[in-house]
C-alpha cells in the first residue's frame, strides 16, 4: 500500500487526548453549546471538568459520549433498537455503509450501539463541510472522525478522494478498525436511500486486487436506520424547494440548525438494522466501463439489504396509503396514528411557507418511499 501523510485528516489519537480536550474546554462557543444542552453553569463547569479528566478515545467514548447518547435517546424518542449485531464478529473490522438520514445521530448510534456490545467503535467519515467551527473539529476528531474533503478542484479532490480510500482500507486491512461512511454524499432528502456508485469508484481507488477480491476484503455490511419521525424531515424539504425552485444552496447555518434539531427533535421510535457481510465474486474488470458496471452491480447488492432490512413504521405504512390513495396497508395502523400522521403532515403545510403545490406529495414520499423501496425488493 502506498505511502500517505494522514495527519489531515484522521482522528485523534490518545496521546493528543489531553490536549485536545483542554482546548475544546476552553472553547467559548462550545460553552454555549453545553450551556444550551444542561442549561446551568454548575452542571457545565462540572461536565468540563470531567472532560478535562479523560486520557483515551475510548474512555471519553464510554463515559462522556455514551451518557449524552443515553439522554438524547431517553429524551427525543421511544427507544433504539436493532437487529443483526449479534451475528457479527467482534474482533473483526467492517465497512458499515449506511443509508444516510441525521449529520450525527446515524454514525453516533450504530458506535452506541457496538461499544454496548463490547466491539470496537468505528472510525466515522465526515465530510469538511460540516466543520463549522473548532471546537467542532476537535469534538469529531475526539470521537474517531476523519475527514473527507469536498468542493475541491478537480485535481485536488481526485488526490484526497485517494487518500481517503487509503485510509479506510488501511483502517479496516491493517489496524483492524472498523469504518462508517454514508452510501451517498449528504443525507437522504426524500426517504428514497440509494447508494451512489462514486462512493464505491472511491473505495476502488486503493484496490490493488481484482474488483471483487478488493472489495470482499473491506468485509462491506449494509446497515438499515429508520427514525419512525424524521427529526429533520420539515428542513429537508425546505432545503429541496429552496434548491430546486429558487437556486438556493443550503449554508452552514443550515448545517449547524440540521445538527441542533437532529439531536433534539422527536424521532419516535428508533430501528438500526445491521445486515450480512456482502461477498462478491464477479468477472474481473478489464475496462474502466467494466469496473462501472461492477460497481453497479454491488451498489443495488447494499441497496437490497438496506431496503429489506429498513423497519417500516405506521408513518410509513399511512404515508403510502395516502400518497397511492389506497387502503393496502390498512391493517398496519390504527386510526389514531393514522391522526397523528396526518396531524404531521397539516403542520408542515404551516411550517414550508412556499408558494408551490407539491408540499404534500413531498412530505408523504419522505415516509412512503422507504415502502416503495421494500416492496421493490421483496416483491421484485
């Protein structure tokens, strides 16, 4: 494997621990940050001081992390649960790829939920849009994130598209240290979760095998999230309309809002599905046009379990209905969460103050795609 120079990138290690945390403490804004969260000074002056007491990743990981994780669970929804964990092996390095619906919450949760069953965390794609400030750089660099460059010229993002993948195989072959990435570049802004095919050419990038042998050896595992309520359902949609129909790009402030109301909105309840390790054994690529169409082929392999596995909800299974003006599903939820869904969807007619006509069809397919999905795989 080439040689690379990952300091730009890759995550803290323990010995940058202390220092880190002692500037992240001394951080004025981060101070907000815990002051909105625990709302009186003591509670804050404390936390920082526990923070300044931890030396390793995994300790901050295990004490600090894990007991702000446990509140915004208690807190903002009715439960986390999943299916598929116990079938892996813990003292093997995956590639988690996910379905993408929350900045934070979906690689925080699947670290949640692996450290509790005693398997090392993962280390966490990023994306260097979402470096807003400091304090936020340390906070994920703290908590095994690297970062994945964007907006870059051609030429320079063709050498740190390189590098990243280096790094994740690195991480997986060599240190045995799992990894999270997203199957798309941001989050899934309709509920209609695909993989993009550029994530898997950047994968590629440090294959030096064949197609096939490259890839069995990231051990990929598809994992499902579902949110019952979408925490950031009402500002994706805004986000669409404002790009779509006024050519508008969301800002960093959009970000920081989508993190805020990820963490603290309801999410209801909460199902992180984790699927079988893909193995591939296909004809090798000798053309790049080749390659791209492997890459296709595995793409709609992770989609498929994405899919199969996604837990579907009553919100689900009431936004089909109403989206195919049918009763299908009928016998999937009550007449109250029919209500309660379509009480949902009148508040978003309220807070998407745009003057167009497909608000409703936007919000249903947020919930009904996932549905459509499915069905395309199981009945397909």
């Amino acid at each position: 494997m080439p040689e690379f120079n990952f300091d730009d990138i890759r995550p803290y290690t323990d010995k940058e621990v202390k220092e880190k945390i002692k500037l992240l403490t001394k951080d004025p804004v981060f101070d907000e940050v815990l002051m909105h969260m625990f709302k009186v000074r003591p509670k804050v002056e404390m936390i920082k001081l526990q923070l300044r007491m931890v030396r390793t990743v995994r300790q901050l990981q295990g004490t600090f992390v894990y007991d702000m994780l446990r509140m915004i669970i208690n807190k903002t929804s009715d439960g986390l649960t999943h299916t598929g964990l116990d079938k892996l092996d813990k003292k093997k390095a995956y590639l988690f790829i996910s379905n993408h619906r929350d900045i934070v919450l979906d690689a925080a949760f699947i670290n949640y939920l692996i450290f509790e069953k005693g398997m090392n965390t993962t280390n966490v794609a990023i994306g260097n849009n979402l470096l807003l400030y400091t304090w936020i750089e340390h906070a994920v660099k703290l908590n095994r994130a690297f970062v994945v460059k964007r907006n870059l010229p051609p030429r320079e993002l063709m050498e740190s598209s390189k590098k990243v993948s280096h790094y994740i195989r690195k991480s997986i072959v060599e240190d045995n240290v799992s990894v999270w990435i997203a199957q798309r570049e941001g989050r899934t802004k309709d509920g209609f979760d695909k993989t993009q095919v550029s994530v898997l050419k950047m994968l590629n990038m440090s294959n030096t095998a064949g197609f096939s042998e490259g890839f069995n050896e990231l051990n990929i595992v598809p994992v499902s999230i579902s949110y019952e309520i979408e925490p950031c359902g009402l500002a994706k949609m805004k986000e669409l309309i404002k790009k779509e129909h006024y050519g508008q790009k969301k800002t960093s402030k959009d970000d920081l809002k989508s993190m805020s109301m990820g963490m603290f909105n309801p999410k209801g309840r909460m199902r992180f599905s984790f699927g079988t390790q893909i193995k591939i054994d296909l004809e090798e690529a000798k053309t790049r046009e080749k390659q791209n169409q492997l890459a296709e082929v595995l793409a709609a392999k992770i989609d498929s379990q994405i899919y199969s596995n996604f837990k579907l909800w009553p919100s689900n299974y009431v936004a089909y209905d109403l989206l195919m003006g049918e009763d299908r599903f009928r016998h999937k939820y009550s007449e109250e969460e029919k209500k309660h869904f379509e009480l949902m969807l009148e508040q978003a007619m309220i807070f998407i103050d745009f003057p167009i006509t497909d608000i409703t069809e936007r919000f249903l397919r947020i919930y009904a795609n996932p549905v459509i999905n499915k069905l395309a795989v199981t009945e397909g």
